[in-house]
C-alpha cells in the first residue's frame, strides 16, 4: 500500500449532456438528456439540472420525459465527445506515462510513476493544475479524487462531484469506508448487494465484522477474500497503461426494426464508411471486416472476412460488409447493425486483388454508360428497376448543422416534413430558431464545432 495519495481517478461531469451545454449556449443552465430518442432508447447521460427531477443514466427514455417533460433531449454526438476525449487524455498522458482510461470520460493516473507527485501537496498540485487545464482545453469540468489506491481514488472523486478535487489521507480510509454502503465496494453490483443484505450485511463495517471466512461462505472464494481485502482498504491493484487498440467499429440501434432489405444495405453502406473515417482519424488500416447483426428477436450474428492485406480503403470495406450480409437472413427484421475492422496495421498494403476489381468495377461501369446511351426497352426496365430510391435525410436532435444563408446551427427537431433549427456556435450568445423543409438544398449535416476558440477537434475529413 502506497504511503502518498499518488493515484488519480479523474471523473468528467455529466460528460455528454455538459459537452452539448458548452457547445449550444441556450441549453447551459437547463436540464439537458441525452441518449436514444425512440420508444427503445435509454438515457446515456442527463446533466444535473435533469437530475434534479430524478433522471439519471440507463433510465428508459420514456420514463425521463415523464420526469422532466420540459427538458432538451438530444442524440448523442460520438464524434464530438471522442474528440473531447482525446484532448483529455492527451492531458493526463502529460503527467504520468500510466494512464489507465476506463471510458470516453474517466481514467486512473499513476502521478509518481510520471514523477508528476510524491505526497499530499504535491498530489493536491497537480490534481488542481489538471483541473484547470481541462477547463482550459475543453471549457468542461472535471472531478477528481486523490488516494493510495485505485479502490479509495474513485471514492474520492465521487465525493468531488461537481467539479471539484478530494483527497484521502492515508491512515484515514477505514474511518471514511466503515459507513459506507457496500455497493461502495468494486465488483458490489445489485446481486451481490441484495445477497449480502439478506444475510445482514449492509455496510463495509460489517463486511469486516463478518470475517474473511463468511464472506468466503456467502459469494465464493475469489469474491470473498477480494471483499475482505478491499473493506479493509487494501487495494493493490496497479494503473495498467492504455493497452493498444485491437479494433475499430461502428454500430446504430434502430427506433423500429427495419425490414426492408435494401434499407439494410444502404445502412451496412454507412456504416462501413463511418467505420473507415475513424479507422483513418487513428492512422490505421485492417485484416479483418466484421458485420454485426442483432435480429428483431434479439439474436445476435457476427460474420466476417479476411481480406488479402490491410486496408483503409472505403470501397472495399463497403464491398466487403455487403458480400458479408448476403449471408445474414434479415427477414424478421433487423434492430441493431455494426461494421467493424480488426487485425489492424499502422500501414496499408497494396491490395492487388482490391484493385483488380476496382479496374473491373470501372469497365464495367463503362460498359454500363454504353448501354444507356442505346438503351433497348427491356434493358431501361431493368435499369430502372435496380436503381434504388433516394435515402431519406435524418436530422437527428442536437446534431450539427449548417445552413448557407444562417450558418451554423443544430437540430431542434423534426417531423411532418420539417426540421427545425437553432442557428448559435458554442461562442455565440443564444440563438434564433428557424424552420425548413426536410429536403432543403441549403441545409446540410455539419461536423461539430471545438467547444473553446482555437482548439482543434473537428473530425478531418476521411
């Protein structure tokens, strides 16, 4: 056990509903939720003006509009808070070369193992000079807590909420655990704590009491000398550095499972080319395309196909994930789709047989552009019969849009035809609202704006 509260758990605030209060200035001080919006949807993050009326994450979205009717909901912006992320991370990879990120928001840092700390006050440092870089960097707050050990760390910084830094001092961590709840406790999730609550154990204190042999007795070996060891306060488990990416993917659950078959193309489509533009903002390519499927029954199917050498190359990820769903029976329905690329590489090699095609693709293409300038009549039906539809335009609420004459704004809402938007950037002060039709020409999707002047955080381009 460590004699300096050296290890750092660092908690971002309600990281997804503060990221979209700091970039639209008319939701800041309000209560804002965000998750999925359809009637399956869960709420992934509600800020604290939502919690107020008792919304908090992994409620049923149905449940939170019945809470707070009056509240903003809004889609989440992966690309955004990815983007945040980094510029955190990339803060906390400054003090210590052991960072040990758990989520988009919250991460463990060994500071003596960065010499960024060796005691209290110079822990306390640079917890706070953290802090105030965050804010700096991002315009968000962060909560932090500073202890000998991950177990007490993590305690720490639930205690520092909102935005703010507590430490525990070693030699004071049994008196701080005794009364706590032994939900408190890593690995304590409901089933276990209804467990031990029906054998009269409710606290850490009396998960002390009870003695290594009883708790051994009531959930097992493995979790019983855990539980004792950590009641206790013992927690030796070390900040294990950010281990490397194995792979990179994408996937959408869907408000009402879709049925139609060329509708699950078109999405496999874009969804593989979301995939390649995250795989190329990493700098990496892939062996390996996935097609992850869940089926209106909640079966779930995984296929995939290794290609010749890796790739960072839209069409063929697009080429490849379409030959995969050939083989997925989709005829039930279809609520969640996911394309993916693992065995992955720092480089691309050339893929011989991939440009093969493409040449194939291309004479063919012009074979094609041949025939339609003569067409038969048969042929012109056959034509017409292949060419899919348009794809409907989604305008997703909260997500970024701009328009030619009002630039940049964000999505209110739509329906009936509309879509409805709030023209204002994260410097502006609140701005007006106007609505369009849903196929206007001068409306287009956006990419997020940085929260704070001068930083970079927009996606590039793919």
């Amino acid at each position: 056990m460590r004699t300096a509260p050296t290890i750092l758990h660092l908690d971002m605030d309600a990281f997804f509903a503060s990221a979209e209060q700091a970039s639209k200035p008319s939701l800041r001080g309000k209560a804002v939720v965000v998750g999925g919006l359809g009637p399956r949807g869960v709420v992934a993050t509600a800020s604290y003006e939502a919690r107020v009326f008792g919304v908090h994450s992994a409620m049923p979205m149905a449940q939170a509009r019945r809470l707070a009717p009056n509240a903003a909901y809004l889609v989440p912006r992966f690309t955004l808070y990815r983007e945040v992320s980094e510029q955190v991370m990339g803060l906390l990879g400054a003090l210590s070369p052991l960072v040990e990120p758990l989520s988009l928001d919250e991460a463990f840092v060994d500071l003596e193992a960065g010499e960024a700390a060796c005691d209290e006050a110079s822990a306390r440092l640079a917890g706070a000079k953290l802090r105030a870089d965050i804010r700096a960097v991002t315009g968000l707050t962060g909560s932090v807590g500073l202890a000998a050990s991950k177990m007490l760390a993590k305690i720490a910084s639930e205690q520092a909420k909102p935005d703010g830094l507590v430490v525990i001092q070693p030699g004071t961590e049994r008196a701080l655990l005794g009364p706590m709840s032994v939900r408190t406790l890593p690995g304590v999730g409901p089933a276990t704590g209804d467990h031990l609550r029906r054998a009269g154990i409710t606290t850490v204190d009396e998960i002390a009491e009870a003695g290594e042999d009883e708790l051994v007795r009531l959930v097992g070996k493995a979790h019983g000398h855990a539980l004792y060891a950590m009641a206790l306060a013992h927690d030796e488990r070390p900040v294990v550095a950010e281990r490397e990416t194995k792979s990179v993917s994408v996937e959408d659950t869907y408000d009402v499972d879709i049925h139609d078959r060329m509708r699950v193309g078109l999405e496999v489509q874009r969804l593989a080319d979301r995939c390649v533009r995250r795989l190329r903002d990493a700098g990496l390519s892939g062996r390996t395309i996935v097609l992850k499927v869940r089926r209106y029954d909640f079966s779930t199917l995984t296929r995939s196909e290794t290609l010749r050498g890796p790739t960072d190359d839209p069409g063929v990820v697009r080429e490849a994930a379409a030959r995969l769903l050939e083989a997925v029976d989709t005829t039930g329905g279809v609520r969640l789709l996911g394309v993916g690329v693992s065995g992955l590489a720092d480089y691309t090699q050339e893929d011989l047989f991939a440009q093969a095609q493409a040449q194939a693709q291309a004479e063919a293409a012009a074979g094609e552009s041949a025939v339609l300038e003569h067409p038969d009549e048969e042929g012109a039906e056959e034509v017409a019969a292949e060419q899919a539809p348009p794809a409907e335009r989604r305008w997703p609420a909260g997500h970024d849009v701009r328009h030619a004459e009002y630039g940049h704004g964000w999505v209110q809402g739509s329906g009936l035809g509309r879509v409805t938007v709030r023209f204002e950037t994260p410097y502006s002060e609140p701005g007006r609202v106007r609505t369009f039709r849903t196929d206007d020409v001068a409306l287009e999707l956006a990419e997020p704006l940085p929260l704070v002047r001068g930083t970079v955080c927009e996606r590039r381009g793919g």
